[in-house]
DNA sequence: CTTATCCGGTTGTCTATACAACATAATTCT
DNA sequence: AGAATTATGTTGTATAGACAACCGGATAAG
C-alpha cells in the first residue's frame, strides 16, 4: 500500500498527510477509530518515523486527528463548519457559496490618514493613503458597504486599477506585498441615514459592522477596511481554539 | 547565553520558544530583524537542530516569526490584536478586560432538542437536553442574554450545578469532557420584545446573535448555544489566515 | 478479592547527520 | 560591462536511533 513517489516534487511528509486525509474522507477510516501507530505507518510508507509524524502534526493541527499520549491516534467526529477562519476574497465567496457578485466604485482617492485609520495601519496621522468606497452586491441586492485604506506608499499605482474587478489584495500583491492575515473586530450597529440608503434598508436596521486589519507575512499593517453588512443578508462564522 | 536545565520537567524546545518569545518581546530582538540562524542558535542552546526548529516553528504559527527559504529566519511586525481567537470563558473576559462578571440563571432544565439544536448537536431530534438560560452582566448591567443546551447523557448530573458560579464547561470537564473548539455563526439581528427587556434595551435595538457549537477532542458536540449580545455592549475580535 | 507492581504498546522528546532547495553575493568568462 | 557560473549561507526535508513519559492491562502480592 506504499504509494509514495520519491521524485515528483512533493514532499514526502505531505504525500503522506493527503494519503491520510483521502482514507479518512473516504471512510477507509472511520471516526473514533484508531489510527495504525507511527510505527506501522512508518513501515507502510516505507518513510522514517519523523516523516511520518509530520504528516499526523498537520492533520491534528486541523482538527482531523487527535491524539492520546501513550494511547494512539484517532479520527475526529465530524462537525458542522470545520476551518471556517480561512481569508477569502469577496469574489472567492461568490464561487463557494454560489451567488452572483457585482461590486460598485463610490469613491477612488487619495486622502489623508485620520487618527483611527492611521493607528491600525501603524503610519502617522495625516501620511496619504488610498480610500476605496465600494457597495457590493449579491445576486443584484446590496450587502456590504466598504470603506478600505491601503497606505500609499506602499503601492503608488493603485489609483490605476479598476476595482469592480480587481480587488485590492490583488493589487497589493502585485506590489510584492502578500497577504497573509488578518485581524476584524465585530459589533452590531444600527443603520444610519446614508448607510441605509445605500444599502437600501431602513434607519436604525441592525448592521453587521467590522473593522479589519489585513497585515502581509511580516506583520505590516497592509489595509484597514470598515465593513458594514446588512444583518438580514450577512453572516460569518469562525472557529476558536483552546 | 545558554539557560536551559535539562530536567525541571519542561521540554527543552519549550524552553527555547519561551526564551525567544521574552526577547522578541523585551526587545532583544526587533520587528523586522533577522533572528540568528538556526546553527546559531543549536550553538548557543547547546541542543540540536531540530529541537531549535521545533521551537521557532511554534512561534512560526503563532505569527511571532516569519521565514523565507534561503534567507533567514525574522521577527515579524506586532500589529494591535494577536491571536485574538481564543476560546475563554465568560469569567476569564472578565479577568482580562477587567469588569465585575455576575450571571443570572433564568432557567435550567431538562427538555427535549428541538431541531436546530439537535442537529447542531449531532443526536435525534427530541433527545433528552439541558437548556440552561443565563443573563450576563458586566459591572452590573446585562450584556449577553445565553441559551445553552447540552445532550443529557454526556453529563447527567449537570442539573445539580449552580450556574451562577460554575461555567458549563467546567461542569462538563469534570464529565471527562475537554472543551476543544468552538463554531460560531455570527450575525446582526433586531431585538424582540422579551429580549429587548430582558436586556434592559428597546424593540429593534441591534444585536451580535451567535451561534456556538463547542467540540470536544475528538470532535464530538457537546454543548451548542444562542448568544445575543447587546450591540453597544459587546464587540469580538477574530483573526483569520490565508 | 483487592491492591500493588510490572510490562508492553504508543506517543513525546531529542540527537547527529546528510543532502536538497533556494537566495544572494562573489567570481569568472565572454 | 554584462552575463553566466560558482560559492556560500540559510531553511526544508529526511533518516535512524535512542530514551522518556504515559496508559492500560496482566500479573503478582497481600
């Protein structure tokens, strides 16, 4: 059963990893059973036994196994949302979920930093910044109306970019800058006069509103985005770990 | 520089973690300075390779360090929230963000799992539950109005808690059952009359409603509960990864 | 029968070594 | 000078082996 190829450019480990995840999505192994122990899945794969225990780490650092010292290692139960704090796009959304995305430009400029803007993105108050105003739209009805700011200086060229199809992570990247995380902070609020037209609800509606701090792999502050959501067409869910 | 002891019962890569999370953090080393490589390190611990890299890797998923192949290894960038998913306990918030928790027990019963909750909860619909409801208040004024159902048969002397002081994990972790990880939906909603006064607010005041379902080690549910949170009270943060 | 001890199986930690892959800088060749 | 090659430093992957820590059941002792 030692399917593992020495010389296709995958590492051993992650050959490994999916020939586990595979025999689990299938069924070959059940949940609550146990897992063969490192040893015998060493001899199996015909790896060393460090290889093979880099392949289990990441499958428990998904949920998917979990193990008891002295014991073995088991398979999870499934539950409902696993690993739902990944970042997606708004457009990577639309393809998942299965629903129509269209994004409107309000605003496109270059202005000038405020005290909140400039404290999560970590520049000065007043250093210039892009403001990009966007209303996104779900199967034609409003959603989400964005405010994001990019600082300047990290990628001059951004005013050229057409964004109802390209979004700013995009751009960035483009600049070199990877997006790797980010940070939102979540409260409900009510609609006010000109969010609510925009959105096209009532004043006072409940609106899902975050604030996100997307950061690249060093932990540059890249965009701050304020995000306010219609309560009645918007959901989110995230995972929490102990 | 070398402080490791080999036997006060911590590992030694542990150790090294710990050592090179205090001097990121008083300083020693900068954001955006390059940690020295990993044969230094070896040297200056006076442990093996990979013992250090077990330990840089630690940090590596905490966002604390970040590496490029061929390059080094760096300190990354401190932004505002870190880590900021952790699943803690009501009292635990309290402790951290400093304000006086009291819990109000409206209700704890046992009935029988409508729908949503048994499907949340994986068993039959009609199951024997726990349904306990809370009101929850920070420095004396309601915050979170809690609806808590947990299958009976995991734990089935929980009827006999006092909920205004012990949290239904701790009741559960003295069952054998180690809370793992959590779900949670989130969206805005408007209040309705009877939590509108139960949270001492008005009629259509927004709300943070979550849902949660918290799993075990091995993935099984065992506890799924509504959260409504007064909008003006309460915010969450959340960190998400590419 | 109960308790204590031992033993075998399993995961956790650690070592020492080797080579591959990658990025940058230095060198050599054209 | 410019381009190709080489050298060097760094992280990534992999091996083989060893002992520690832990758990559960079997065995022995009381």
């Amino acid at each position: 059963m030692a399917v593992l190829s020495k010389d296709n450019g995958v590492a051993l480990y992650a050959q490994v990893r999916e020939t586990l995840r595979n025999r689990i999505a299938n069924g070959s192994y059940q949940p609550g059973e146990r897992l063969p122990p490192e040893e015998a899945l060493t001899a199996e794969f015909g790896v060393s036994r460090m290889t093979v225990r880099q392949g289990i780490l990441d499958l428990l650092d998904e949920g998917l196994l979990y193990r008891k010292r002295g014991i073995g290692t088991f398979i999870a139960q499934r539950h409902v949302h696993r690993d739902h704090n990944r970042l997606t796009t708004f457009f990577d959304s639309a393809a998942s979920e299965n629903f129509e995305a269209k994004i409107e430009v309000l605003k496109q400029e270059v202005s000038l930093a405020r005290h909140l803007v400039a404290r999560s993105l970590n520049i000065l108050e007043g250093e210039p910044v892009f403001h990009i105003k966007t209303l996104r739209f779900a199967d034609g009805l409003p959603i989400t109306l964005h405010d994001e700011f990019i600082p300047y200086k990290l990628c001059p060229d951004m005013l050229h970019y057409d964004f109802t199809q390209v979004l700013s992570w995009e751009a960035l990247e483009r600049c070199g800058f990877r997006v790797k995380q980010a940070v939102q902070k979540i409260e409900a609020i009510a609609a006010d006069e000109k969010t609510a037209k925009l959105l096209e609800t009532e004043i006072g509606d409940p609106l899902l509103y975050k604030e996100r701090t997307v950061v690249g792999e060093d932990g540059t502050p890249l965009e701050f985005a304020l995000c306010y959501n219609r309560g009645d067409r918007y959901s989110l869910t995230t995972t929490l770990t102990r």
